[in-house]
C-alpha cells in the first residue's frame, strides 16, 4: 500500500506543477489577448497543442476505437464550455468575480461525486474545500458578489471545470491517455475556430505580435500540451477532489508571478487568502486512515 500512496502523493505533486504553469501563462495571455480575439487565440493554443499530442498519440493509433474517440470529445465539449462561459461571464462582470465563482469547482466536485456517483465525502475534504474557497475569496478581492447573469455563466463555468475534472478521473482509468487527450485537445482547437469564424471579426487574418508568439508557443506547449497529458495521466493516480483543490494554486501562481514581473502589489487581505489556499493542500495530503480523500 506504500507504493500506491507514494505514487498518489507523486501525482499530487505533478498536478501541483500543472496549476502553477497555468497561473505563471496567465500573465502571458492576458497580454495576447489584447492584439488577438480570445476564440482565436484558443484555436492557435489547442490546435498547436494538439498538433503535438498528435506525434505523441500516433504510435497508439491501434489503441483507437469508438469508446476512446466518445471519451475524448465529450472531455474537450465539457473543457471548452468551461472557457466559453467563463469568456462571456467577463463581459457581464469583473475579473475577480469571475476568479472567485470559478474556484466553486472546488465545491462542486466532491458534490458532483457524491449525488451520482455516490462517493462519501471525507472530512479532511470539508476542510480543504472550505479553506480553498476562502482563500479564494481573499485572494481575488471579489467583494460585492451578486447573483447576475455574469455570476450565473461563472457558476456554470465552475460546474463544467468540476465535470472535466470527474471525467478525466473516470476516462484516464479507462482508455488510452495519450489518445485521450488527442482527441481532446483537438475537439476544443475544432470549436475555438468555429466560434471564432462565427463570432469574432478575425481568425487567420490576425497581428501576428511577439507577444501573440511568446503566449501562444509557452501556452500551447507547457500549459496545453504538457499540463492536460500530465492531467490526465496522473489522475489515475488521485482522487478528483484533491485534483480541484490542488488546481486552487493556480490563482496563488498567478498572483506571485504577476507580482515578481510586473510589481503588481498583494495586499495583506490577499497574501492570507494565498496562504488558505496553500493550507488547503496541505490539509489534503495529511491522512488519518486509508481511505482515499
């Protein structure tokens, strides 16, 4: 049982690293995505990223079947709802609202898997949560938070961020990883054109600045191609409740980042919030018994 422990906390680990890589790019797309409509950077960044998985995935093409090719693309409609809905929510309310609801996944998981899939809810998970989600609160500065239509596409960006966490959990035991996330990255690259060619004024015919190929290159590569394969492998290795809290670092990475490069100043309402959020975790990975989390 040592080494089954042993390779969880290894994955929790990993994990962690995935959610720092996307708090440290956040800053990089936020700069992008000044020259660049958000539906096309999304079809740049997944679609680079699934050219590479691609590579990656081809020697398993045998591996491939109907089940695997379902699996992948309901894991890329359900991650690219969670970018649609948290994209418009920002047209209808503040980023730090929109940062706050959506660290709720936090929430939703553990209850997502106790009403369907009738798992238990540890204590030790109660407490991170809670502590996750007040971090967030510190954190992000989201005062004043209503019940807008803003707030409700945030709230459903956050059930969808839980789904994909579940999901990966289920699929990644299940079915070839590597193919797995093909498909998926694929699927998200597919719809970010569609809506963009629907919805924005450009798509190919775009400013192609260097910081549109700083983000999309580091994005694609570290935080698509490499964050979701280490995702979805290593979720087979842990449980999807410590997957969201552990994924509640990520606005902590990008805090810290933000103020290494740019100065940007944390007040000591959010230096608590990072620490809840960092406690969180910790809590997580403290075990009284066998039982998974």
């Amino acid at each position: 049982m040592q080494f089954v422990k042993s390779k969880e906390f290894r994955a929790d680990m990993l994990l962690l690293c995935v959610a720092i890589a996307w708090g440290v790019t956040f800053l990089m797309v936020q700069e992008a995505l000044n020259d660049v409509p958000v539906y096309a950077f999304l079809f740049y960044r997944f679609g680079l990223a699934a050219i590479l998985m691609g590579l990656v995935a081809y020697k398993y093409k045998s591996h491939l079947d109907k089940k695997t090719i379902i699996s992948g693309v309901v894991l890329g409609v359900v991650l690219f709802i969670s970018y649609a809905t948290q994209t418009f929510a920002l047209i209808y309310t503040t980023s730090s609202i929109v940062a706050f609801i959506t660290g709720f996944y936090v929430i939703f998981v553990p209850i997502l898997l106790f009403l369907f899939f009738k798992q238990k809810i540890r204590q030790m998970a109660i407490v991170g949560t809670v502590l996750a989600i007040v971090g967030l609160y510190l954190l992000t500065n989201s005062n004043g938070v209503t019940l807008g239509f803003g707030e409700f596409l945030t709230l459903l960006c956050a059930l969808f961020f839980a789904l994909h966490i579940i999901f990966t959990g289920i699929y990644s035991k299940q079915y070839n990883v590597f193919l797995l996330v093909f498909i998926q990255l694929s699927t998200v690259s597919i719809l970010s054109l569609l809506f963009s060619l629907g919805t924005e004024d450009v798509t190919f015919n775009i400013d192609f600045t260097y910081a549109f190929y700083k983000a999309v290159i580091v994005t694609a590569v570290i935080a698509t191609f490499i964050a979701f394969l280490v995702q979805t492998y290593m979720q087979k290795f842990t449980t999807p409740t410590k997957t969201a809290i552990i994924f509640s670092v990520e606005p902590v990475s990008a805090a810290f980042y933000s103020y290494i490069v740019i100065n940007e100043i944390l007040s000591t309402r959010q230096i608590i919030g990072a620490f809840l959020i960092l406690i969180a975790m910790l809590v997580i990975e403290l075990r009284f018994n066998k039982d998974s989390t």
